[in-house]
C-alpha cells in the first residue's frame, strides 16, 4: 500500500522534527511510518484452563502534543484519534472485564484488570477545565464503545496522588490532569466488543482478529478487553514521539469435561474458527505458546510443530515460548489454515493393587503419580482389620496393631548438576543411591507407621464360650426333638409315695395293683 | 385388597427412601447386625471397583458374594437404593399372594374335612372363618415392609434383601404349583447362600401334595415327581453355576463364596454363634465343631419333614426359622423374612406359651445390641462378652419364639383329632403333657 503523506499544518517548526529523517537514517532498521503488530500468546494453566492473550499494537507517528490538528488516519481508528485530540489526552486506558483473574489458580495475566468497566486518563498540561473536559471525554467514550461510561461522574470519579503514574513518556507529576473511574457494575457483552473489534487496521476481516467470536469468547470463565493510548519514543533517544495504541483482548477458556481430566486444546475448539493468514497491514503477526512449564515436551505436546522458539523476561521470570509466524507462509502448511492443537499426554498414573488374603498376604498398593507443584496431594485407604482367633493374638494384644510406614520413592531435580560417573572416588556418605541422570537425584521417604489398638476377644473363656454356645444349640436341640419325638397325652396324676410302693409289692406277689 | 396393599407399599417406599436421604443411612450400612462379611454393601462396591481395576474381585478376601450380583450391579449400581427398594416390595408381593393362596387352600380343607365330620364337636371354636382370615396377607405384607429389621437392612443396602425376595418367589411358585419355577427360584437362592437347600424337602411335599401324588416311599410316582424335581433344580444350579462360571472366566468364586460360608473364616461379630465359638475355640476342634455346627443347620430337615409332612407351608416357616438361627452369618434381614409369616398362624395364639417373655427379650435385646457394641468398641469399658452375651440371649429368644409356635401348631392339631375339652378317666379336667 502506498501511503501519501498530506499537509500538515505545523504551529513551529521543531528541532525534532527536522532531525526526525535522521533518526531514520541512523537506525538499521527503517522505521515504518505507521506500524501495526499482532500477536497471541496462549498459556496452558496449571488448573487445566487455557488462557490467552491477544495484543494489536498501532504505532502512529504523528505529533500532536503541540495542538496539530490531523486529519490523515492510515491504521489508527480515526474516532480514537479525534478524542485524543479534542479532548487534549495524553493517556487513555479502559478496560472492559467479565469475571474475576482468580490468581491463585491461574497465576498472574499480562495486563490485569478489575472486573466491570475502568478508565483512567492522563490530560495534558493545556486543559484548563479538566473536570468538565472528563465528563465530555466519559460520554463521547461511552458512544464509541456502547458501554454506559455515561453513568461515570463526580461520584465515582478520583484523582489518585500515588499511583497510577504515566504509562507512557513524559515527566508530568502534576495529579490535577489525572482522572481514574470505575464501574464495577459494568457487564461486557458483544456490542462493546464489535466497536472494539471495528477499532483494528483490518478489523475482524484478517490475521489474528478473525478469532475474536463473540459466541466463543464470552462463554469462558474470564474476558477483558482494554484499550490502551499513549505517547512513546520512537527510538532510544526519543528524539521523536508516536502515539501507540494497544488494544488488549484477555480470555480465560474453561472447557473441562467432567470426568475426563485434560484434553486437547485447539484455536478451533476455543474460538471456533482456524487462521487462514495474517492482517496484510500487519508487520508482524505471531502466536506465543508458553512452554516455560514443559520445555521438553513430556506434558503436552504442540502441532504442528515449530522449531522457532524465543524467550522473554515476564513478570521478572524468563519464560520459553514457542513462536509460530503468520507472516510467513509455510506456517500455513499445505491445507492453507492454521489450527495449533496442545494435546495433554495422558499421564493416566500406574495403580497396582494386590488385595489381601485374611491370613494369607497382606494388601499392597503402589501408584505412579506426577504431583503438581505447590499442591497438596492427599491419598486415604480405608481397611478393616479382622477379628482373629484367641490364638493368633501375640502375647501383648493391647499394645496395639501395626500398619507399616508408605514409602515414597520419587526423582528430585536437582539444582546443581551431578556427576553420573560411577567408578570415582566418592565419599560414603553420597555414593549409596547409583545416580543415573545429571539433573535429578533419587529421594525415598518413609511415612510414620500407625499403630491401631483393636478390640481383642476375652482370653479367659474359651471354655466358658464352648460350654455356653453348645448349651444354646443344645436348647434348641431339646426343644425341637421334644416337639418331633414325643406326642401329647393326657396326664394321669401319678399315686403317692405309700401307693407306689404297695404296688411294687403286689407286682412281686403276682397281685393285681390298686 | 389392591387399595389397601398399594397404600401399604407406598408408606414403606416412603419410609425408606426418606431414610435413604437422611445421614443415617450411611450409620446403618456399616452396623455389623444389619451386614455381614456376606452382604455388605461396600464390599460389592470394591468388588465392582476391583474388577474395573482389572484384579479379580475374589482375589482378595473383600467380595464374597456371588458373580451374578457383580453382574446386576454392574449396571445397576447408579441405581442400587431402587434395586433394595424394589426388592423389598417384590418379597411383600410374592409373600401376600402366597399367603392368600395358601389361605384358600386351607378353608378348603378345613371345609372337606368338616363335611366329612372328622373334627370332634367341642374344637368348633378352632375352626377357622374367612372373617377372621380376611386380613391375613395384608398383615403378612405389613409385618415384612414395616418390620424395623428389613427397613435397616433395605436402607443398608445389604443384599439379604435380594436373597429374600428370591425366598419369596420361590414360596410364592411352590404354593402356586409351578414346579419349574419352584425348581429355578430355588436353585437361585441356593447358589446365592447355601442353605435354602433345605427347603427342598418342603417344596417337594407341598407339590407332591398338590398334585395328589402320595408321600410312599414304595411307590414309583413319588420317586418319578422327585427325580423330575431334581433333575430341575440340579440342570438349573449348573446352568446358573456354569454361567457364573463364563461370566469371570474361573473357578475362583468357588471357593470365595461357597469355602467362606462353610469354613467361617471371617470372625467379625454379627447376631449369630459361630464368631465368638470359633474365636475362642481351640485349634485343635475346629474342624470338628466346624462340622457340627454346619450339619446341625441341614440336620432338622428329615425329622421336621417326618413331622409336618401333612403341613408343607409350616415346615417351609420352620426351616426358614432355622436357617435364619443357626446360619453361619445371619442378619436381621434373615430374621425380618420368618418373622413375616407369623400373621399367618395368629390362630395359635391361645396355645402360645412363652409369648411375652419372648418378645420382651427380643425388643430388649435388639435395643441392647447398638449400645453394648458401642461400651466395647469405642468406649473400650465394657468388654466382647457382653456383646456375646446379648448374642446368646437373642438366639435363646428366637429358638424359644419358634419352637413354641411348633408347639402350639402341633397342639392345635391334636385338639382338632382329639377334641378341645379332654378330661381324665376320672372325669375331671385334664391337662396335656408331652410324653
């Protein structure tokens, strides 16, 4: 595209300016006068959930802090630029979330940002009227994102003296010309972010914007869209300022199946749609995937596969990414479209279980398990010990029954590198374990045995116990052989004692008896 | 008597599964009266639980029941308070249209035999009416589906419910006289738990009297309806042993169901004899008294079936009283299914005995159970005597509570020949005596 350059109305003419030219003529690099960059970095969390990032970053060289007026607009949103101006701003930052960063769980995002609508802006020393030129700045704003930042005035409106210092360039502490508001009310829904998208060079049409499906992206656990205007230097002398607008797009996808675990990921399963090639106005457009937490590949793995890699200083920790560029074409591959997949290696875990046999072997569980880092992993068995027979008892069954410490065997890694070589000279004390890799070390951990006091039979009545329980089989016996031998018969009362012997007599004798 | 059976069902639904939702259910479930090493419930879960790990579920010593109910469960198990629940009402069924079968027979003969004039003028007031035997299936539903001992083993989720309701299809088939299904239902519940074997006998002189065949042991009939019935039961355990058998690809149920619950190797407490006797019994008898206390289970059955061959449905009662008395590892499910027919000789009551002293004992032996369970267990002050003791008490009851329905079966039965009033040579009132 070629890009013609109209005229501008220039109050004086600057000493920057005119050296402007040579500070493209010293840097290797020639600056584009309008420069658009794209790029999405996709972070796997440890809870499982997916969270990404998307950033459009406009450079616009043009200088109005003196009170130009322009009316040229290549890649910045000509609506943004015309508040700027109006409004004399120097900084403009809003940002628009759903949801809440839990950071325990995910960690810490790029750009954070609270839930509900937040604004805050930097004037610049003209203004005279800062208040009122504010609540001008909240309506226009709110006619250009379709969110009610109407409703942003005196009373939810403060002027921070500490924080919030320029993001951007300049040494203006003066706390009068800076403005924070928020509305945590605020919902986001898709009519903020179809002007937001309307904002980008090639709006959703091309390059990484084509993934921002509203459908898709509100339907995820977090979502914050923001925008982001400031002053920068153009170079590291900062002879020369340009405007850069950042706008930010942060989701956080949840797309857990209960029961399963993790998955798969892939652009289409989170946005529903692939890439099919990067914004034409773009002068670089990439997708990060952090691999910081896996860079050997053995938790998941990315295809298609890249070799460009690159690694970057995050939140003061140096973070390993793997690179995939839009610009180029064999990214595309042979099918033209791009859909990166992170498919999670089933760590399924080994569980051997051997059941116990009363009296014969005892239970066994042994499980292979990869534990999470600054977790709390928590295993419970519940057994029950058999009542045994008086004789199994050892001699003191009141002290209790011991179940045997859990071992844990594990591979640490190991902040120094050690040295594999067996057959050296080492002392004792360090040579007992074989060490086979440089890099980790064997550990095995006992855990405290657990002494179980059982309630034991009475040793003293086997005896008593035989006698009593034959004695109720015996009842049993009597009473049922009582029923099934004998029949019912009328009861003749027997004679007296004297009878009873006279009878006796009179059988001898052969005499009939009374 | 549809309306007031269905009421009936729907208050014992609602009991339980109110009981199912309450915390207590998983009180009940672990209480060793209610289960036992046989029929818990947890352990059909880790049964289950093995064989998805792909261990065999009686390659431990947990799972003791056997390889169908693995199967049933299998694809019952989201829905297994339905299957307890279900269970329990298919047994109060089968046990109501039973008991109105068996009480059409009966006036049946007891008006044969009044035309034929056999009963003695004075025992009128023992013959029985169809006022009085109106409400009988009913109160033989009520007393299994609200009996507190089957509301606890339903909500234990113990799977003596199953066997129960088995039991009571096949009373149901026998007194319908459907031999086959007679011969099926009890082949189930014999592969199931062992005992019910002795039901043979009863089963056989009920459909033998059914057909009109007579019991003479010198008669071909007699022998050809036994070798039929046998042929059906034993094709029907083979059948259900071979499946097993095909289910879990080995023998090895064999030994964990049939070798535990003749071998008694599991001594936890429960409300029967063996645990204490063989926990404290000397090694060198075990095997002895092992064999004793196995054969005096089966050893009522000749002699009863001599006695009460006139009575089949009595005989079935008692030898479900004995089953449930004298088995290796009894529940109170086991008791709750005799209990269930006692409605059904409530015309015994003036010859009853021991009646009230019987029930006393049991409700306070029942009461006791929990409380002595819990001195020794976890209060640690009492010791397992006490419990034993309890034990031994509740048995005395239940023997004591069956025979003396025995003998007030055996005496109406001899007032009916013999005539109600007897007096003595001398003309004065006379009293019965057993000689």
């Amino acid at each position: 595209m070629r890009w013609e350059e109209t005229v501008v109305e220039e109050a004086t003419a600057d000493k920057e300016d005119t050296s402007a030219p040579e500070t493209v003529v010293q840097s290797s690099v020639p600056q584009p006068k309008d420069d658009f960059q794209e790029e999405l970095v996709i972070r796997p969390l440890h809870s499982g959930d997916i969270y990404a990032s998307f950033q459009f970053r406009t450079l616009w060289e043009t200088d109005f802090m003196r009170g130009n007026k322009v009316s040229h607009y290549r890649l910045f949103p000509k609506s943004l630029g015309q508040v700027i101006s109006k409004f004399s701003v120097r900084e403009l930052h809003i940002s628009f979330t759903q949801g809440y960063w839990r950071t325990m769980q995910w960690g810490q995002p790029f750009l954070p940002s609270p839930p509900g609508a937040e604004l805050w802006v930097w004037f610049q020393d003209s203004v005279t009227d800062v208040d009122g030129t504010w609540k001008e700045l909240t309506n226009v704003l709110s006619g250009i994102f379709c969110a009610s930042l109407n409703f942003i005035d005196s009373t939810n409106t403060v002027q921070p003296s500490a924080s919030f210092k320029p993001l951007g360039i300049g040494n203006v502490t003066d706390h009068r010309f800076l403005r924070y508001a928020t509305l945590p009310r605020e919902i986001v829904c898709t009519e903020n972010l179809t002007p937001w998208k309307k904002l980008l060079p090639c709006g959703s049409k091309a390059g990484l914007a084509v993934l921002l499906k509203s459908e898709k992206l509100f339907h995820s656990s977090f979502h914050s869209q923001a925008v982001h205007i400031r002053p920068v230097c153009q170079d590291w002398q900062c002879k020369t300022t340009s405007w850069e607008l950042r706008q930010t797009l942060n989701v956080v996808f949840d797309l857990h199946t209960p029961g399963q675990g993790k998955l798969e990921w892939s652009l289409f399963k989170m946005f529903s749609r692939t890439l099919t090639e990067a914004c034409p106005l773009a002068s670089s457009s990439k997708i990060y995937i952090d691999i910081t937490d896996d860079p050997q590949g053995e938790q998941f793995e990315v295809s298609p596969a890249t070799h460009l890699l690159s690694q970057a200083m995050v939140l003061g920790d140096r973070r390993t990414f793997s690179v995939y560029d839009l610009t180029q074409q064999i990214t595309f591959g042979t099918v033209r479209s791009l859909n990166l997949l992170i498919r999670w290696k089933s760590s399924e875990g080994y569980i051997h279980y051997q059941p116990s046999k009363d009296r014969v072997r005892p239970h066994l569980l042994e499980m292979l398990v990869q534990l999470p880092p600054n977790s709390v992993t928590e295993v419970t068995v519940q057994f029950e010990r058999a009542l045994l027979k008086w004789t199994e008892y050892t001699p003191d069954p009141n002290h209790g029954f011991y179940v045997g410490s859990s071992v844990i065997s594990s591979l640490v890694p190991s902040i120094v590198a050690m040295d594999t070589n067996s057959t050296r000279e080492q002392p004792l004390f360090s040579s007992f374990f074989p060490c086979k890799e440089e890099s980790s070390y064997f550990m095995r951990v006992y855990t405290e045995p657990l002494l179980v006091n059982l309630p034991t039979p009475d040793f003293s009545m086997p005896y008593n116990v035989i006698c009593l329980t034959c004695t109720v089989v015996a009842v049993g016996y009597g009473s049922l052989y009582n029923l099934l031998t004998r029949s019912f018969q009328i009861e003749e009362p027997s004679p007296g004692l004297a009878k009873r012997i006279a009878n006796i007599i009179r059988k001898m004798r052969g005499v009939p008896p009374l | 008597m549809a309306a007031p059976l269905t009421l009936l069902l729907l208050v014992a639904v609602t009991v339980r599964a109110a009981l199912y939702r309450s915390s207590l259910a998983d009180l009940i479930s672990e209480r060793v009266e209610v289960v036992s090493p046989l029929t818990a419930w947890k352990r059909v879960v880790e049964g289950l639980a093995l064989l998805d790990l792909g261990v065999s579920p009686y390659s431990g010593d947990v799972f003791h029941e056997t390889p169908l109910i693995i199967y049933l469960f299998h694809f019952l198990v989201d829905y297994a308070e339905i299957t307890f629940m279900l269970a329990d009402v298919i047994t109060a069924v089968a046990l109501y249209l039973s008991v109105k079968d068996y009480n059409k027979q009966v006036f049946r003969k007891q008006k044969y035999a009044l035309e034929a004039d056999r009963y003695p003028l004075d025992c009128l007031e023992l013959i029985r009416s169809p006022k009085e035997m109106q409400y009988i299936p009913l109160k033989v539903a009520m007393f299994y589906l609200l009996n507190p001992f089957t509301i606890l083993s339903c909500v234990a989720k113990s799977t003596c419910g199953l066997n129960n309701a088995v039991i009571a299809l096949f009373v149901l088939s026998t007194i319908k006289g459907n031999v086959l299904l007679s011969a099926i239902f009890l082949s189930l519940a014999t592969y199931q738990s062992i005992y019910p074997l002795t039901l043979c006998a009863a089963a056989l002189l009920y459909l033998l009297q059914r057909q009109y065949i007579p019991v003479n042991l010198r008669r071909f009939s007699f022998w050809w309806f036994v070798a039929q019935y046998a042929f059906m039961y034993l094709g029907s355990l083979f059948v259900i042993v071979g499946l097993s058998f095909f289910l879990l690809g080995s023998w090895d149920f064999l030994p964990s169901v049939y070798g535990f619950i003749l071998s008694v190797p599991d001594l936890t407490p429960n409300i029967g004899l063996f645990w204490y006797f063989f926990a404290e019994m000397f090694e060198h008898f075990r095997l002895f008294f092992l064999c004793v206390f196995q054969i005096n289970v089966f050893f009522y059955t000749v002699p009863l079936s001599i006695k009460l061959k006139e009575h089949p449905v009595f005989l079935i009662f008692m030898q479900l009283a004995v089953i449930s008395i004298f088995k290796s590892y009894p529940t109170v499910g086991d008791i709750a299914l005799y209990m269930a027919f006692l409605p059904v000789w409530s015309h015994l009551h003036r010859f009853l005995r021991n009646i009230f002293l019987v029930s006393c004992v049991l409700l306070a032996c029942s009461a006791l159970f929990p409380v002595l369970w819990h001195l020794w267990i976890y209060a640690g002050s009492a010791n397992s005597n006490f419990y034993y003791a309890i034990t031994l008490l509740f048995n005395v009851a239940q023997i004591l509570l069956v025979s003396d329905y025995f003998y007030a079966f055996l005496r109406r039965e001899h007032h009916l020949s013999h005539g109600l009033y007897l007096k003595r040579k001398d003309g004065s009132e006379a009293t019965l005596v057993l000689k």
